[in-house]
C-alpha cells in the first residue's frame, strides 16, 4: 500500500490534505522513509534544499525525480540506492544503466 505526503512552501495544509495527501510539517519530514520523492515545482525552496544530506533520510531503494531540474545531476553525491532524475531524463545520478 502506498502512503502520500506532501508538503509545499506555498500551499497550506488544509489544501494538502483535500488532495488526499497527508501534509507535512517540513520537506524533511515529507522525505524521511520515502521511496520517492517528487519535485513538482520551482519554488526556492526546492532549489535551495539540502538534497545530499536529506536523501540520507529516503528508503532504499529511492529515486527523486525533479521536474523542474533544480539540480546539476553531475554534480550531486547521493548515497547507495538512490537516484535522481530530471524531467526528460536530461540530469541522472546514481541510476543504474542511465546514459549520462
């Protein structure tokens, strides 16, 4: 069974949860334990996350996919397990058999 949670810097709660979506209080706790974590927007504070050290926190195995390609996928250092796609496949990290 899948658990869906959410949270987002400009949405409140209330319309989180209309969705079916259980909010969280914080993107770190919306992270911990998930097996995928989507960027669906182009907020700062998707950008500026601490995604290194939150994917620390994911399950394994995990993939965040990030529509919005917040990050340079070459660059990033993710531990074992986890990988990272951009929209379009244009930035992969840690995806075993993806073409870079």
């Amino acid at each position: 069974m899948a658990t869906f949670r959410g949270w987002d810097a400009v949405v409140a709660a209330d319309d989180i949860a209309r969705l079916e979506i259980e909010p969280m209080e914080d993107l770190a706790s919306a992270m911990a334990g998930a097996n995928l974590v989507v960027i669906a927007n182009n907020h700062p504070a998707f950008a500026e996350m601490p995604v290194e050290s939150l994917a620390d926190s994911l399950a394994r195995p995990a993939l965040i996919y990030d529509f919005w390609n917040n990050f340079e996928a070459r660059r990033l250092t993710l531990p074992g397990g986890v990988g990272y796609m951009g929209l379009g496949g244009r930035g992969v990290a840690n995806l075993p058999g993806a073409v870079v």
